[in-house]
C-alpha cells in the first residue's frame, strides 16, 4: 500500500486535485487498523473504526463534487463555510459522539451510547470533518502511560515495547501511526502533551475555557480541557479555529480574542523571534530525574532560539515546588466526586445481587472500576472527608490560586515559557504500572499549565540515541494560543518532517 498523505494540507491538495477521495481515505484508514489489529504486537489506538465514516466520506465527496459542478465560485463558498470538508479525525473515548459507545475505557460504562455530540464534536462537523472512529486511553482519564484500560495497552509507534504516554495515548498513537491527520485527546495534568511527546507529535492543551466541555466525561472539573494532536503546528490550528468559543452549554466557555489568526497559520516571522523574552523556570533545571538525553535536546532548542535573538532567562518561580501536590489533592478530590454518579442506577454496568442500594452500589463499582481509578477516588474521598478537607483540599485551592497569580505575573515579565515536557523518554509497557509515585511523576513539568489555566504546546524536538522522541513544551498566558503555534510553524519550517508519521 503506497503511503497516505498525513496532514490536512496534504489531504486538502489531493482532495482537490482527485487524486484522493474522503471516502477512499477512511476505508484505507480501516485496512491499516484492521491489518495491524492482526499483528502480535497490535497498536491498539483505536478501539474500533465508525462503520459509516467512509459513508460519511462518500457524501463529502459528493458535495464537493457538486459544489465544482457549479464552478469555482460555489467551490470556494462551500469550503469557507465547511473548511474540513472531507478531514478525518479520531476521537478519544470520553468524548460523546451522538449514536457511538462511550466508555471511558472502563467496563462501568461497558455498552454506553452516547445520546448527543460534545460540541466540540459539533463544531467540527459543522465544518465538514468527520469522526472516523473511538481512541483508547487509560481508564477516565486517569493514567500516564494508557496502560489502565480495560481494552489492555496502547503501543507507541515509534517502538512497540514502550508506553504511549497516557492518558490520550490512544489519539496520539493513531495520529503517529498516520491513521488520523489530527485526533482530539483530553487533559487534566498534561494527557495530551505527555504522549505527544511521547509519539513524536505535536500536542495542544489550550487555555482553560477555550474548548468547551460540554459532552466531556469529567475527571477534575477545574483542571479538565480538551487538547489536539497533530503533525504539524497548522494541523492543530485549523480544528482549533473551528471548535473554539463560548457554548451556551458550558458556563466556563469562552472565546479565543485571536482566533481568526489561526486558520491559515502564519509562521512567527525573523523579527518576531528575536523579540521573544522567554523564561526557564530554575525549578525545572534543578529537577531531579532529568534525563541527560531530554536535558540536551532542551539545550539544543535553547540554542535555536538564542540563535534567532531571541533571550532566554531563568526564572526562580519557588511556587512551582508545590505543583504536583496541589494538582493531585485538587484533581483527585474532583475525581472522587464526579465518578459518584456511576452507581449502577442511572446507566452502565449494574451489578444488583438483590441485597439492597447499598450491596449494589458497593457491587457494581467493586467490578466496574479498575485499580487506579478506585485508588483516586479512595484517596480523593479521603483528601474531603471532614476531618482533612480543611488541611488538604483548602490549602491545595489556596495554593493553586496563589500559583495563578505567580504565573501571571512570569508571564507580565516574559512572552513564553521553555521546558522539557516530561523529565524522559517514554518508558518500556509495565515498568511503572506497579509504581504509581513514578507514573505521577512523569507530569512534573505539565502539571503548572492545569493549575494556572494557560496555554502549552508540545513540540517534537529531537531524539534519543535510542530513537524515542522528545517533546520541549511552549508555554504561554491565556489566550496565546496564536503566537505558541506561529513559533512552532517557525519551528517546524526550519526542522520540516519532526512531527511526521512512523509507519507501521
């Protein structure tokens, strides 16, 4: 099978030259995962291709066909008002696509349906794309490495025997493996920066409230957003464009000022890199357990912006010490409190051994949630319980909102933030699993972004001898979505091909 095209500009070319169908695509992405499912070594990215998306991609054929019937006129009117008209996307798990299994990953949720769309899944419908199938992940969101599923590992492309970085591992494994020109993923404390690094793609957790979550199956409510994975800074921008806003379903929406200048994405000229003022956090430098692989593709990308003009400054930000236990006091709290509804009452799995409410509710959760989710909601109850919640969750909500504060501030002071995005490389399957301190630990540098509510992109930025990929994380305020990804396509311009697909 010759190689697929990989980026939506790629996609779009051939889609308008005919040398390429919407239709054709989805059915060659269904071979790929139906061929590889085969494998003794299966990715496991996605956990099952829609049966009617090559339908769907058939009737975006047609009204492409039909639009040019008309002339190039009523051509280019169709493709402003549907921009993705044709695009393949892949959806992680615990994002509601109306008619399609919602599970979490999780078997309390074991043959859900989601009754309506998410509205980020909306909107990009709206826009022409479509959902070609479900993505694993670690059960609720709550993992590093999405090897806690119920559906067993995801595989990371790049090799098979390591982790593909959690808890979105699923979306960016498909989108490295080339069977999605861009995926949707969800973050709590860096889901979607962590196996973009991981995968050797790109990664975008935006600003808090950009992307509405209405339709997103919560874990920490106030940390929770949904992110994008991509080959190239431009296959971020273009969903970004379409999906963001404020939603009348979702009160912490809102809009992105700049949005109009994503789609197309310009690349940061010359003048606007030597203008940059960023900030390494001296925290980070000084954290034990970086790798000295991850610590000189850090340096090397020091350089390429030092060598634009850009100054580069270390910034003492003491609050940054506090960040891992304040985001799992907060995320874990919120957890144990949105996983109450799972009850084997209202919907999912119920396990009713006629010994009353009490017997089913103790029951159908026993079975129906795996070991790290009953782990968080332990210790998230444990975290609220009244004797503690004025020691812990109190303090952790004080802590987070000076943190804000602090962050800000750093951001008054420097345009972005540069640093690792996870202290190593992707790790080998099992090797942390039993060791959950670790496995928390591999969000040591993501985990600020969630607490301060900002914006961070992770950006493939070389490798180990090895050959794992390394993400460097761009970080800026709220709302600089633009500017993140205009310095990225500058990067991505000078060291083309970074974020590109694998193979099989």
């Amino acid at each position: 099978m010759d190689t697929m095209p990989n980026t939506i500009a790629q996609i779009q070319t051939q889609l308008a030259g005919g040398s390429l169908t919407s239709a054709g695509l989805i059915r060659r992405i269904g071979q790929e995962f139906a061929a590889d499912s085969q494998t003794d070594e299966a990715l496991n990215a996605f956990l099952e291709i829609y049966d009617d998306a090559a339908e769907l991609g058939a009737a975006a054929d047609a009204e492409r066909a039909a639009a040019a019937a008309q002339g190039s006129d009523a051509l280019a009117a169709l493709l402003r008002k549907k921009p993705l008209l044709g695009i393949p996307f892949a959806v992680k798990d615990n994002i509601s696509v109306k008619g399609r299994r919602l599970t979490c990953a999780s078997r309390i949720l074991e043959g859900y349906v989601a009754p309506y769309s998410a509205t980020v899944i909306s909107r990009l419908c709206a826009a022409g794309a479509i959902p070609v199938g479900r993505c694993n992940q670690d059960e609720f969101a709550m993992g590093s490495s999405t090897e806690y599923s119920v559906y067993g590992p995801t595989r990371n492309p790049v090799n098979r025997a390591y982790v593909s970085g959690g808890s979105s591992g699923g979306s960016a494994a498909a989108v490295a493996a080339n069977l999605a020109p861009f995926a949707l993923g969800t973050e709590t404390g860096g889901s979607v920066r962590l196996p973009a690094s991981y995968c050797g793609v790109y990664g975008l957790k935006p600003s808090y409230g950009v992307l509405s979550r209405w339709g997103v199956v919560a874990f920490g409510s106030s940390l929770d957003q949904v992110g994008i994975l991509g080959h190239t800074p431009s296959d971020i921008a273009a969903p970004l464009s379409v999906m963001c806003g404020a939603d009348f379903y979702d009160d912490t929406s809102c809009d992105l000022p700049d949005a109009a200048q994503l789609s197309p994405l310009a690349s940061a000229a010359d003048s606007e890199l030597a203008a940059l003022n960023i900030a390494v956090p001296r925290q980070f430098i000084e954290a034990k357990g970086l790798d000295p692989e991850v610590g000189a593709v850090f340096e090397s990308v020091q350089r390429w912006f030092t060598g634009k003009g850009a100054r580069i400054t270390v910034a003492d930000v003491p609050i940054l010490d506090a960040s891992i236990a304040c985001y799992y006091v907060i995320a874990l709290s919120e957890a144990a409190s949105n996983l109450s509804r799972f009850d084997g009452i209202r919907y999912g799995l119920r396990r009713d051994p006629g010994e009353g409410y009490d017997e089913l509710y103790v029951r159908t959760r026993s079975e129906g949630f795996g070991p790290e989710v009953k782990r968080r909601i332990i210790l998230g109850n444990y975290v609220l319980s009244e004797q503690f919640s004025g020691d812990c969750y109190k303090k952790a909500m004080s802590v987070r909102a000076r943190m804000q504060r602090e962050i800000q501030a750093l951001y008054e002071r420097h345009d972005m933030v540069l640093c690792p995005v996870c202290p190593t490389p992707a790790f080998k399957l099992g090797q942390k699993t039993e060791d959950p301190m670790a496995m928390y630990l591999s969000d040591m540098f993501t985990i600020f972004v969630n607490l301060s509510r900002t914006a961070a992109l992770s950006v493939p930025a070389g490798k180990t001898s090895a050959g794992l990929p390394v993400g460097i994380q761009f970080a800026g305020a709220m709302f600089s979505e633009p500017r993140l990804l205009r310095i990225a396509e500058a990067w991505e311009r000078e060291h083309p091909g970074c974020g590109q697909p694998v193979g099989r």
